[in-house]
C-alpha cells in the first residue's frame, strides 16, 4: 500500500472520530430537538420578534424616544416585546444551548481548517517547495541583475565623472591657450598698427619733400617763364636795327669761339 493510500485512510479515520466525537458532545449545529420540544412557542415568539424590521427599528433607537409615527403608535407593545427578547435570552437553557452551538461551531471550525492545512501540507508541500524555490531562485537572479546592473551603472558613472574631470582640465587648457594667443595677437597687432603708423609717417613726410621739390620746380619754372617773358617783353620793346645787328654779331662772335675751341681740343 502506498504512503498517499495510508495517509488518507489514516486522515478518514481521524476526521470521522473527531467529528463523532464533537458531534456527539456538542452537536447537533442547530438547536437540539430535547429543547425546541420544550421551548418550542417560545422560541418561535423570540424568532419572530427578532426578525422583525419594526422591532429592528426600535430597537436602534435605544432609549431616546421613537420619533416615527408607525413606531410611537407601536411603542408599548415594542416595549413589551423586547422585555420578552431580554427574559428569554436570560434563561439558563437558552444560555446553555447558546454556549453548546457556539463550542459546536467552533470545535468543527478548526477540525476542519486543521484538515484542510494537514492535507495541504501533506500533498501540497513538494509544489509549494518547489515554487518557493523557484520564486527564491528568480527573486536571487533579479537581485544578482540589479547588483550587476548598479555595479554597471557605478563603472558608467565613475568613468562619466573621469570624462567630465578631462573636459574640465581640457577646457582649462584650452582657455589658457585662448589667453596666451589673445595676447600674442594683441602684441601682434600693436606692433603691426606701430609699424603701420611708422610707414605712414615716412611716406607722409616722402610725400611732402616730393610735393615740396615739385613746388620748388614749379615755382622755379614759372619764375623762368615769368623772366623769359620779361626778357622778351623788355627784348620786343627795345627791339631796333641797332640791337639786333649787335646780337647777329654777338651770335656770330659766340660760333666762332666755339669752333675754335673745339679745333684746339681736336
């Protein structure tokens, strides 16, 4: 016989005797026979009154006094009934069945969740340890995924913040080097602005002595000019055979002396 067979001939056995054995001190669920034979007209009466929606009503009000017309005209008899709900649930037998139900429904309520959990435990165990198992093992891998991914996302942020230290040191640099270039330009155009200015200087006063001897030229062409046409004025005005037949002859004087003087050179 297998180990399920016995078990559950085993379980069968223990539940029947625990259950006869409950039944038979508490039982039955209901109110027994022995005191409904006895209490039967009153119990009905107690039903009855306890179940009613207007008996309901008053009764939530408590002792202040019922403000609905149905229930001030009902208020006496109400009265009289819920006095015979407090007598008859006062009585030692009713109390004792009460008791006797409640032991009932409570000793059955834990024989058979007990019965539920052993026979859970006894067949489901295996599956519910395997499925722990595997909701530990994946809880284990998400855990070693989320570690691999912090330590991942740790790398990426270390190394993020070593670019980040680079940019930093670059960027220094590279203003340095902005700096240094800046001032050498500076330099470069002061310089070459000095150099400029010094050129345009020397051209400027070139300029002028070329303006200056282009004047001097002028000046000295318009007094040749200015004299040559005096000398020519003065010339025309004492123009007269007299003058004339002195400068052929001087004209002539000058020739002679030059021919001779290049004969001797010759």
């Amino acid at each position: 016989m297998s180990s399920t067979k016995g078990f559950l001939i085993a379980f069968a056995i223990a539940y029947v005797v625990l259950a006869g054995g409950g039944l038979s001190m508490w039982g039955p669920p209901g109110y027994s026979v022995e005191y409904m034979e006895d209490h039967k007209t009153d119990h009905e009466k107690y039903l009855a009154t306890t179940k009613s929606t207007v008996y309901k009503q008053f009764m939530q009000h408590g002792d202040a006094e019922p403000t609905d017309p149905a229930l001030v005209e009902l208020a006496e008899p109400l009265t009289e009934q819920a006095a015979f709900v407090v007598d008859y649930t006062a009585t030692p037998e009713f109390i004792a069945e009460t008791k006797r139900r409640a032991i009932y429904g409570y000793y059955f309520g834990f024989l058979n969740a007990g019965s539920l959990i052993l026979i859970a435990f006894r067949f489901g165990r295996k599956p519910i340890a395997g499925m722990l198992d595997a909701q530990i093992a994946e809880i284990r891998d998400r855990l070693d995924r989320a570690d691999a991914a912090k330590a991942k996302a740790t790398t990426r942020l270390e190394s993020a913040q070593a670019r980040v230290g680079g940019l930093a040191a670059d960027e220094a640099q590279a203003k340095k080097h902005a700096d240094e270039l800046m001032v050498r330009e500076r330099r470069t155009l002061e310089e070459g602005t000095e150099h400029a200015l010094a050129f345009i200087d020397q051209e400027t006063e070139e300029r002028k002595a070329i303006v200056a001897i282009q004047a001097v030229k002028t000046i000295r062409k318009e007094l040749v000019e200015q004299a040559a046409s005096a000398v020519v004025e003065t010339y025309q005005s004492q123009r007269n055979a007299a003058t004339e037949a002195g400068e052929i002859n001087s004209f002539i004087g000058g020739l002679n002396r030059h021919a001779a003087q290049e004969t001797v050179a010759k």
